[in-house]
C-alpha cells in the first residue's frame, strides 16, 4: 500500500491535485475460471495456472496482451495456447467463459458474476496485478476540511465487498447508481 500510495504521489501533479485518504475497496483485474476446470487441473493461483496455460485460452480485453502477456511469462511462466480478444470484463468475456470458448477469464474483483456463477478466482501470489484501491483525487484547495472529512468517510466505510454489491445492484437489478450512491452516504455514521 505504502508503496502505491508513493507511485501515485509521483504520478500526479500533486501541486494541482490532492491525494484523500485510500480506501480498502479494491477494484482489481483477477482472472477467473469455471469450478469444473479449477477441480479438473486444481487451479486456485495463477502459479499452479502456469503449467497449464499451453492448453488454455484467455478471454480478455483487447489491451491485455499489450499490458500483461509478457509481465505473466516473466512471473508466472506462464504462454496461454490463445488469448481471445473479448471486452473488459463484460458481456463478451462472460459469454466466453460460460461457453467454454475461453477456459480463463480476466475480469474484476468487483464483478458480480463471479460469485453469481460460482467462478474461481485465482491468486496471484507473485502480485502481477498492481493494488487497485479506490481513493479520491481533488483538485487542491476546492474542499474545505468538511468536504475533506466526509469524503475520507466514504473511502473509510468502502470495501470491496459493498463496492461489489453496489456493482451487482446497478448491472442485475438495474437499481440507478445516483440513488445507491445517496442510499450509501447516508446510511454512513
């Protein structure tokens, strides 16, 4: 986290921006396989995925290869048979793992179908995927310390797991974000 919290430092304009407090929430990339492949080849990390990733196709978004096919050789050792180019852990990819076109999935910590499906996430023991905490970012000196504080508040009260439920809210029960965003805020101490 430490870490992190000085990349992002390093990365901003932090005399134009100010860098609130981070949350626990994390929306992360993990990749996902069904619970019938897990049980046949016994995958529960991306370490025990490497052996396997020759007969493997990836479903992921287009960006993938560019940004992660050479960081999981280098980690993991692993060089999936193929890597299907689907969308960023929507409607495409989701098809293509339930379907069997691709046996592993890149998708997000958040995303709802995971456990709808009973999916297995893989650990990713070695970090290849950065932290992908939620925190906000405010242009310096336009919020008093109040506006401060309460955003602080909601950073403080997210997890991953709500962050999850409010996703699963707006995509399954078509709830409005506005509203869940108010409901959220004002069920907050």
């Amino acid at each position: 986290t430490e870490i992190y919290t000085l990349s992002l430092h390093d990365a901003l304009p932090i005399s134009t921006l100010q860098v609130l407090d981070q949350s626990t929430a994390e929306d992360s990339d993990v990749l996902v396989v069904t619970q019938q492949t897990s049980a046949r080849l016994g995958l529960t990390s991306m370490a025990v995925l490497a052996p396997h990733c020759p007969q493997l196709t990836l479903g992921a978004a287009g960006e993938w290869p560019a940004r992660w096919k050479d960081k999981i050789g280098q980690v993991y050792g692993c060089t999936f048979r193929q890597i299907l180019s689907t969308d960023a852990g929507g409607p495409v990819t989701l098809e293509a793992l339930r379907s069997g076109q691709a046996q592993v999935a890149n998708l997000f910590t958040t995303s709802p179908d995971i456990a709808a499906n009973h999916w297995v996430e893989l650990a990713d023991p070695q970090h290849m995927y950065p932290a992908q905490r939620v925190v906000a970012l405010v242009r310096t000196g336009v919020l008093d310390k109040a506006g401060i504080d309460a955003l602080n508040s909601v950073s403080a009260a997210l997890t991953t797991a709500k962050l999850t439920e409010l996703d699963r809210r707006v995509t399954q029960d078509r709830a409005v974000a506005a509203d869940l965003a108010e409901e959220f805020v004002n069920g907050l101490p």
